[in-house]
C-alpha cells in the first residue's frame, strides 16, 4: 500500500479507502441491498482491509449509511483508535443542525472524526452551506473546539466543489469519478486550487456497476492517475478487499483505457452517449444534462429500475424544451460536441418504451 499527503492536514492516507457503505444493516431506500453484515462479519472485513495497509475508512452519520457508524466506531476500538483515520459526514446544511449531528456522531463512533464532511452540497443548499452560520460554519468551530479535526465538502458538482477549494473553512474534498465519468476529474485536474485541498474520489466503480466491464485494477489505477489524495471503494466482502487492495498500484499493468476506448467497450451492449459529465453544459430551463445522461448510461448499464425511476421525473419536460430550443447554448460548451438536444429525445424514448 502506498499513501498520500491528505492536502495541508498532515495526514498521510492510504491510497485506497474503505467505504462502509457494503458493510450496512438497515432500511436504506436509496441504497441497494447490500451484504447484511452483522457486526463481527463487518470487523472482520474492516479488519481484512487494515492488514493490507487501509488506514482510512470513510463512514456517514446513522441513519445515511445504516449502522455503518457504529460499526466503525467499535472497529476503531478494536483496531487501536491512532491506527485509522476516520472520515464521517452528514446531509445537514445549516449551521445548528450540523452542529448537532457532529455530537451524535462523536457519540455513534465512541471517539473524535478526524474529518467530517457536509454530505451531499446541491446548488440548493450551496449558499446557506457556505453561508454565514452555515453548516461549514459549524464544522469551523467543531474543529476550534477540537470535536473534528478537519472540515470537508462532499458533492457531485464541480462548482461545488470548486468553491470548497476556494474556501478556507474546507480542509478536504471528496467528489466523484470514474473511467466514464472522468470529466470532472479532468477538470480538477487542471485547477491549481484545487492542489492545497485533500481530495477523495468516491463512485470509482460507478455505483457496481464497472467492475463487470474493468478490472476493479483498472478502475482504481485510472482514479489514482489524478492529483488526488486516494479513493474511497465500497467494500463489503473479503474477495473485494483483496480486489481493491491487495495488488501494487505502481504495476505497469494493466493499462487505463483512453475515453474512447472506454466507449468501444460500452458500445458492445449499447449505444453509449459520449458524455464524460464534465459539468460544463448549462442549460436555462434548468436540466441538469449530465444527470439525465447518467441515468441513461447506468440504465443500459444494469441499474434500470433505479435510473428509470429517477428518469422519469423530468424527462418528458426536459425533452420539450429541448424540442422547442431555438439557440442550444449547451452545445456550444460541450467539448464532445454532443447533440444535446437529441440525445435528451433518445433518453426520453428510452423512458416511454420501459416505463410502466
Ligand atoms: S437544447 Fe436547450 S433546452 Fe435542451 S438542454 Fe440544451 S439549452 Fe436546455
Ligand atoms: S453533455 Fe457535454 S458538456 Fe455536458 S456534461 Fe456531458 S460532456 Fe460535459
């Protein structure tokens, strides 16, 4: 296992991060059913992963990700607390509702989180989340009152999180990327601000999704290949610790895949459509363009209940407006050069023909 400067913390993380969401019981409606661990099976394979050098695990407040938090906080116990690195984080944007969350967390894990994020930032919540008693407000004084030790942001959009790189509340990052999401990475990548920041790249396998088409070797090399301080992957049994992390990430083998050959590939069960969800399309009716595309992508993919169900909220509106565009100022900013307004047709006949 190597490790990697967590931005200006001080903390050296392992390139690879154990997410707890696999590791979960309970009802979650907008999680798969996963494996059921119960608790000693959890350890074991939280434990499995801290043998191979994991030494940062990546949790969400009871009930976001089950009982995942009170399993790694017994984990933690167990493990020796100064052996993790424990990263939390809730879906709370105001300043006192985050506040609270951190307390029922730092009583949830038994110990102090070394980083806790505000979970899911949306272009709904960014200003009062930012704003003035906030809830990266809260997590500033959490961490002046020594009850986390770092503040983080964790959203899927790259004005977000680009923001947070700007912000001198914001210690860590996490945001999302994979070999065909790769667009916000690329951007990333060419920001400087975002070099002073930890960064944390979740949804590597696309949500499960990936592995059937790459090897998870290959899914992992492609997100380390970015200045990123490591990945977070979901690991709920012992043969997917060993995928994830037993192997050396500095092998030459095997090769990562350019975006079109990541096509090529998808192309043998669909027709792809070319979107790398960079983010730069901006639409005036307000469709997020790489959400619709996405669900389209993880429809064909194997998700088809979940994406049909998400899809079908805001096509057929989405659709209309495009068909009625006259100046298609999306297409100007898409360095695919994607027909836009014609995919969105596409997606939408996707919807009607399975819909029930
Ligand atoms: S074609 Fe027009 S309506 Fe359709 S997504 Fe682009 S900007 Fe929006
Ligand atoms: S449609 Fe084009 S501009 Fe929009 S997210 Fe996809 S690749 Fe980027």
């Amino acid at each position: 296992m190597y490790y990697r400067r967590l931005g200006n913390t001080g903390l050296l993380v392992s390139e690879i991060g154990f997410g707890t969401i696999p590791v979960l019981q309970g009802d979650i409606p907008v999680l798969p059913a996963y494996f059921d661990l119960d608790e000693a099976q959890a350890l074991a394979v939280m434990e499995h992963a801290l043998h191979l050098g994991c030494n940062l695990y990546d949790t969400a407040i009871v009930p976001e990700y089950g009982d995942a938090e009170l399993k790694l906080g017994k984990f933690a116990a167990r493990a020796g607390r100064d052996k993790i690195i424990i990263s939390d984080k809730a879906r709370f944007f105001g300043g006192s509702e985050m506040y609270q969350a951190v307390e029922t967390s730092r009583e949830n894990l038994g110990t102090t989180p070394d980083i806790y994020f505000v979970h899911q930032v949306d272009a709904a919540h960014e200003d009062e989340v930012f704003g003035r008693g906030g809830a990266l407000d809260a997590l500033a004084d959490l961490k002046a009152e020594g009850k986390i030790r770092f503040a983080g942001i964790a959203a899927h959009y790259y004005d977000i999180l680009l923001r947070g790189a700007l912000d001198d509340r914001v210690d860590v990052l996490q945001g999302s990327g994979n070999l065909l999401e790769r667009g916000m990475l690329d951007r990333i990548r060419g920001e400087a601000c975002f070099r002073g920041k930890g960064f944390l790249v979740n949804k590597v396998y696309a949500a499960g999704l990936l592995p059937a088409r790459f090897s998870e070797k290959t899914l992992i090399k492609f997100a380390l290949s970015y200045p990123v301080s490591g990945v977070l992957i979901g690991l709920g049994t012992m043969a997917q610790v060993d995928a994830a992390l037993g192997w050396d990430t500095r092998d030459p083998e095997p090769a990562v895949p350019d975006f079109d050959e990541v096509l090529s590939v998808l192309e043998k069960e669909y027709m792809p459509i070319p979107c790398d969800r960079c983010q730069r399309c901006a639409c005036p009716h307000g469709t997020e363009i790489h959400t619709l595309f996405r669900q389209y992508q993880y429809f064909h993919l194997g998700k088809d209940y979940w994406a049909l169900k998400k899809l079908g909220l805001g096509i057929a509106e989405s659709a209309r407006h495009c068909r009625e565009c006259a100046q298609m100022p999306c297409m100007d900013a898409c360095p695919h050069k994607i027909r836009i307004a014609q995919e969105m047709q596409r997606v939408e006949r996707l919807v009607a023909e399975y819909a029930v």
